[in-house]
C-alpha cells in the first residue's frame, strides 16, 4: 500500500493515507510478538494438561489472524458505523453476559464464560469497547439533544454492568469499566467534586469487595504481606526476569513456561522477561506507551466531543489492562488474571482488543471534507470581504 498514488481515490486508498499508520504498525509489532511467545510458551503447558503440543499455537495462530482482520475492517468504518457497531455490540454483549449466570461455565468459581465448539468466550470482554463509545454518544448527545437525558441513562447502563459483573463474580473487569466511566465522565466536564466523589465510591467499593469475596481478600493480603499465603506464581516470575537478566537466555531455554500453568496467558511477560531479557521487556512496554501516548496526543487536536470522549474511554480501557498484566507480573499490583493485549493466549481477549484498536483508528483517522463541528453548534458566517471591481 505504500506506493499508492495521491491520485488514487479509491476507499481503501484514501483509508491508507489518512489512518494512523504508526499505531498500525504497532498493532503488527505486537501480534508478531504474540505469535513469537505463544511457540515459545505454549508447547509446555499443552504438554503438561496432556494435549497435543501444537494445540494452544494452532488456535492463538487463528485467534491473532482474526484480531488483525477486525482491526483493519472496523478501522474502515465511519463515525456512524463505530456508533452503529458499538450499539449492536453493547446489546449483545449484555445479553451474553447475563447468559453467563445462568448457562455459563463455572471456572475457579466464577461464571464468566460460554462454552462453544471450539473456544470458549468471555462476553464481557466486549463490553469494554462498546460501553466506552455507547457511553460516549449518550454524554455528547445530551448536549444537542435537550430532551435526551444522556448522563442519566449512561449511568443506568453502567448500574447494569455493575450488577452483571458482580453476579458473576469479575472484580477486575469491573474496576477496569468504572475506570474507563470515570475518565470519560472527567474528560466530558464533569464537576471536579463529582469526579473526587466518584474516586470515593470506588475506593469504598474496593474495601467492599475485600471485605466481602474471600479472592479479593487472598490476593491483596499476600500483596501485603509477602510472608503470608502462597507466592508461587509471583515468586516464579520474578526469579524468571533475574533470570533473564539484560539480554535474555535465549529462545526456548527458560524454564518458566514449565513451572507456571497460565505461563502461555496471564504470566506470559514472564517468559519473554526470561527468554529475551529486559531490553525486549521495554521495547514491548514501549510500543503500548506509543499507542496510548500517541492516541492522546492526536486528541488535543480533535474538535469533535464524542471522538474526544470515546477514544479517551477507548485507549484507557487498553492501556490499563496492559498495565494491570504486566504489573501484576512484576508484582507492583496485587495479582488480576487479565491478559496481555494481543500476546497472551486467548480469543475472546485477542478479538475485543483488537475492536477496541479498530474503533480507535476509525475515529481518530483524518477524514478530509468531512465536517468535524459537533452537532448543535453553529460556525459563524465569515464577513464578506470587499468586491472586486469590474471593468
């Protein structure tokens, strides 16, 4: 596609000049790496549960396929379309996930996913991309729609979510949600009072979960205090990045990936820490700062405010839950199993992040003749210059 002509007005052409092709590449950078760990990570593990070696490769080969198709398709779509697509997605979303409480299957005693031919899917992963942009045109809306009640039935939906996600229970999707809710709400202008009540509600929500579900309880006491409880998989973990050192051990000689069951999924980083060192660990953690850091910046310059709200929640969704992974990884954070956008092993993880990136780019992408004034708002009529005089 580089060497598209300027001349070129096809859809796909004028696509490739105008979308952030940076961010794109990033996207392929990071699903090289996915397939990279995935060979070195995943032959142990399958080895260990007694299935085939070549099992976890095969699906994450079909599942990243996927995940680079749907970001280039939904990068293709106009503002409309990513509204469109984001209110099916939510409707869906939300049905499946209440699904989950009533037919899901039951893992580690929580109900979270949906058991199908051949993968298993996690309907609230695909709440986070679609509640981000729903919420979006609700906030943005209300102000050139008067009759629409915009905030209110935005907190309705998210008061759904609460109760869905609880039910199941997933504490971590749901801190992961409200966070992206209340950066939205900030970014949207809501009153500096409002926002430091709504921090207050998440902390009393957090004490709430600690005193009540004895998982979260486990997780941050061993947080706490290190000496209390079992620390195998973080103790693991941290002796592969020792192990690593700068420059790593090599490709397939850590020994990690055979001493932790989810060393293919949430302790993924770990392996390339000891098998590629700390200056690949970086570079990784570098690419997702570029994403994030450039997707911001691109904001300053956007006068439309639902791109500018939905593309916030968008990136901020992404970026936290890299960073949930990776710190927890390190043990900087108590630990959350959640995924390393498109490197650790799993579909739905792999498809949703990938609409999340789709939608960023399709809304973020330069749109030329097309108008960026929010509706509602009028430009001012230039003033007539003077009349040239005629012979």
């Amino acid at each position: 596609m580089a060497g598209m002509s300027r001349v070129d007005t096809s859809y796909l052409a004028r696509w490739w000049r105008n979308v952030d092709r940076v961010t794109l590449c990033c996207v392929g950078v990071l699903i090289g790496f996915g397939y990279v760990l995935m060979l070195a990570a995943s032959p142990a593990v399958a080895t260990r549960i007694g299935a085939s070696r070549d099992m976890f490769i095969l699906k994450q080969v079909i599942f990243l396929t996927l995940a680079g198709l749907i970001v280039t398709g939904t990068s293709l779509l106009s503002l409309r379309g990513v509204r469109r697509l984001a209110a099916m997605g939510f409707v869906l979303a939300v049905a499946a996930t209440a699904l989950t409480l009533v037919h899901g299957v039951e893992i580690k005693g929580a109900r979270r996913w949906i058991a199908l031919p051949m993968m298993s899917v996690q309907p609230s992963e695909f709440l986070k991309p679609c509640f981000a942009v729903v919420t979006a045109w609700l906030l943005t809306e209300r102000r050139a729609r008067r009759l629409l009640p915009g905030l209110p039935i935005a907190l309705g939906l998210f008061a759904a979510i609460l109760l869905l996600l609880k039910s199941q229970p997933d504490i971590g999707m749901l801190s992961v949600i409200t966070t992206v809710f209340m950066a939205q709400l900030f970014i949207d202008g809501l009153n500096l009072f409002f926002v430091g009540a709504g921090v207050g509600c998440m902390v009393a929500a957090f004490l709430g979960a600690y005193m009540v579900f004895p998982h979260v309880r486990s997780r941050v006491e061993r947080f706490l205090h290190p000496n209390v409880g079992d620390h195998y998989q973080i103790d693991t973990a941290l002796r592969a990045f020792g192990n690593g050192g700068l420059m790593g051990r090599g490709p397939g000689e850590g020994r990690v990936k055979d001493l932790l069951p989810d060393a293919h999924a949430d302790f993924v980083f770990a392996v390339a820490g000891e098998e590629f060192g700390m200056l690949i660990c970086l570079f990784i953690i570098g690419v997702f700062c570029l994403i994030v850091v450039r997707t911001l910046l691109k904001l300053l310059r956007e006068d439309d405010p639902f791109v500018v709200v939905a593309s916030t929640g968008l990136i901020t969704g992404f970026g936290l839950q890299a960073f949930v992974n990776m710190g927890s990884t390190l043990h900087l954070i108590p630990t959350k199993g959640m995924t390393l956008p498109f490197i650790s092993y799993g579909g739905s993880s792999a498809m949703s992040v990938a609409l999340t990136i789709g939608m960023v780019l399709a809304l973020t992408r330069h749109r030329v003749g097309e108008s960026r004034i929010p509706r509602g708002r009028v430009m001012p009529r230039p003033a007539p210059g003077p009349r040239r005089a005629t012979a």
